[in-house]
C-alpha cells in the first residue's frame, strides 16, 4: 500500500514569521487527516518552522539543493545544512529549476545521489511543456526524464524516492490536467519505473500530482488508482485552502469509503 502525501510548495513566499503563524494555525486543524503532510518552505525558515511543528503531524522541507557536500558555490545549499536545520525532503528538478534556472536531468542526477546517501527524501518532478504534449511527445519527455533522472540507481537506494507529476502547462496557470489525463501520465510513469526497476519499485513508489490543485479539485484527482497524493503551489499559501486539500477525504461523500 502506498501512502497518500498531500506536499504543499511555498516556492519564494513566506518571511520567517509569516511561515511560524501559518504552521501554527494549520497543526490543529489537520492533527486527524489520513494523509502524510509536507511543506517545502524557504530557505529561512526551515528551522523555524520545524521548531514551531513540533509534535504535529507536519514534515517540513526544502525545495531545491546542491549536489556537492561543500564548496565554493555562491549561493547554494547543502544536503547536510538542510538536515541540520531540520529538513526531511526535498523538492528536485522542479519545471521552476528547470526552465528558469537551466537544470539539466544530469544535474538533477546528481542531486537525488546526494540526497538518497545523505538521508532526505526526494520529490523528483517530472512533466512535459504544452508544446510537447500538442506535438505527442508527452511519453517520451516522461520517459526521458526518469532515464536519465534516475540512471544509475539500485531499487534499494530508490526506496524513498517520491515522484511528482507536474505538466509544465498547468502550473500555475489555473489549467488543471483533468484526472484522466493526469491518471494516464501517472500510469505511464509507473510503467516506465517497472520497466527501469521492476514492478515491486513501480508499485511502492508514490506519485504525487502537480499543477493548479485546488480544494475544489483534489478529490477527483486523488480517486485515480495511480495518483498517490499532491503538490500544491498556489493553493497551499493559504490555511483555508491548504486546509481544505489535506483534508479532502474527510469531506461530504466519504460514507462507506473509509
Ligand atoms: P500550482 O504549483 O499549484 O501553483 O500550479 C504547483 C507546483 O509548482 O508545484
């Protein structure tokens, strides 16, 4: 069985104090959701926000890092000062690295090295730009990125790997995938890791979906068979909404489905 995580990304929103109050005030109303909870937070405030969810249900951590262990990289940040400052994942590869900031699948690579041997859990994102799916290469780009993505990795090493599926077109645009065309991506990325690491890798691993998720249109996403959960930009900037997605499930019409 796999574990259905609601992930909410803060991209660069936040101060340290905004960050504190919001954790404060959504602990309590999601103390009972039947999903696991992660915020990727800001740089600055990491460490306070893993100190103010303490004793929650809350897992806190970043969005982005650098491969190397130390260095003369302006600007960067370590796996091991992610861990210090209390970091238990982190978001890899995201279409924001990718198309703003240039990271190539190699890059990417490297990063889940780093982040499997030092012990914090990577989300690898993963999606295709609206060209490429108007010119049916959607398949192909999956393909591709979980190749070269994941190229060199043991089964073993790849147990807490989380992969989000976010088509470049729907973040941040409003235009969500509809659940079947995000159902069909997700059962061809699980194909794909079957045929990269065989099927017991392909059925543990958790595939989240990204990409204008909204209270209104988490729960039909989250019926598809092979999407495990979510990762939510815009709407998880506010404790109403965010509220309201992690607890999806325990909303009107969840009789005789517990
Ligand atoms: P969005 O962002 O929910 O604002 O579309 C999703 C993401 O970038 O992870």
């Amino acid at each position: 069985m796999r574990p259905t995580i609601i992930a909410g990304n803060w991209k660069m929103y936040k101060t340290v104090d905004e960050s504190v109050s919001f954790v404060k005030e959504l602990s309590p109303k999601v103390s009972e959701a039947s999903s696991e909870i992660f915020i990727g937070v800001p740089f600055t405030a990491i460490h306070p926000v893993v100190e103010a969810s303490r004793g929650t249900n809350l897992v806190i951590g970043a969005q982005n890092m650098n491969d190397a262990t130390e260095g003369a990289f302006t600007g960067e940040i370590a796996a091991s000062m992610l861990l210090e400052a209390g970091a238990q994942f982190v978001i890899i590869g995201h279409s924001e690295r990718r198309h703003i900031f240039g990271e190539s699948d190699q890059f990417i690579q490297k990063k889940l090295a780093r982040a499997f041997t030092d012990g914090l859990r990577p989300i690898l994102c993963i999606g295709e730009k609206l060209e490429e799916r108007e010119a049916n290469e959607t398949e192909n780009v999956l393909r591709n990125q979980l190749t070269e993505c994941l190229r060199g990795f043991s089964s073993d090493q790849l147990k807490s790997l989380i992969v989000a599926y976010e088509p470049v077109w729907a973040i941040g645009t409003g235009k969500t995938a509809t659940p079947e065309i995000a159902q069909e991506a997700h059962a061809f990325t699980r194909k794909v890791l079957e045929d990269l690491f065989g099927a017991e890798v392909a059925s543990r691993t958790p595939i989240l979906y990204g990409g204008s998720v909204k209270p209104d249109n988490v729960q039909s996403l989250m019926k598809q068979s092979d999407i495990d959960g979510v990762l939510v930009g815009g709407a998880s900037l506010t404790v109403e909404s965010f509220e309201k997605i992690v607890n999806f499930d325990s909303q009107v019409g969840s009789v005789g489905t517990a």
